[in-house]
C-alpha cells in the first residue's frame, strides 16, 4: 500500500469518526434525559478510542509494509553491488 492510501485511509477514519461524534451530539440533544451528557461523553469516548484503535492498525500495517520494501530494497542493492562487482573482474580492460 502506499502513501495515498494510508492519507486515504486515514482521512476517511477520521471523517467517518467525526460525522458519528457529529451525530451522537445531535441525537443526544434530542433525547434530552437527565444522563444525556453522561451518555454523550460515553459515546464520544468509545469513538474516539475505536479511531486511535483503527489509526494505530493502520500504522502498524505501514510499518510493517516499510520494513519490508526496506529489506527488499537492501536485497537488490546487494545483488547490484554483487552483479556490478562481477562484471568487474570478467570484463576484459580496455586498451
């Protein structure tokens, strides 16, 4: 996965987090009980922890996709440096 689709991921985690506080806080507006604050905030925290859960998923997936394209990246440098140091000792000099 790359860059854009983690920023994608990310920012749609984010909208969607947003729209449900959005709507929590307009739902409990209308309800109006005597815990509708309590209830609110109770809602709004599990939300909220649900998005730092989803965030920090999505996180450990890039790391783990970036510590691999690092070690493949590492793998093909080797192969060059040993290719290159190759043709080095079999190519003929000029004259």
């Amino acid at each position: 996965m790359d860059l854009l689709t983690l920023v994608f991921a990310t920012g749609t985690a984010l909208s969607l987090g947003a729209m449900a506080l959005v709507g929590v806080r307009m739902w409990t507006r209308r309800v109006r009980g005597p815990n509708t604050q309590e209830i609110a905030d109770l809602v709004t925290q599990q939300l909220r922890q649900e998005i730092r859960d989803a965030l920090a998923g999505a996180l450990e997936e890039r790391e783990s996709e970036f510590e691999e394209l690092h070690e493949r990246i590492d793998f093909a440098e080797r192969l060059l440096a040993q290719r290159s140091g190759g043709d080095r000792q079999t190519t003929p000099p000029r004259a």
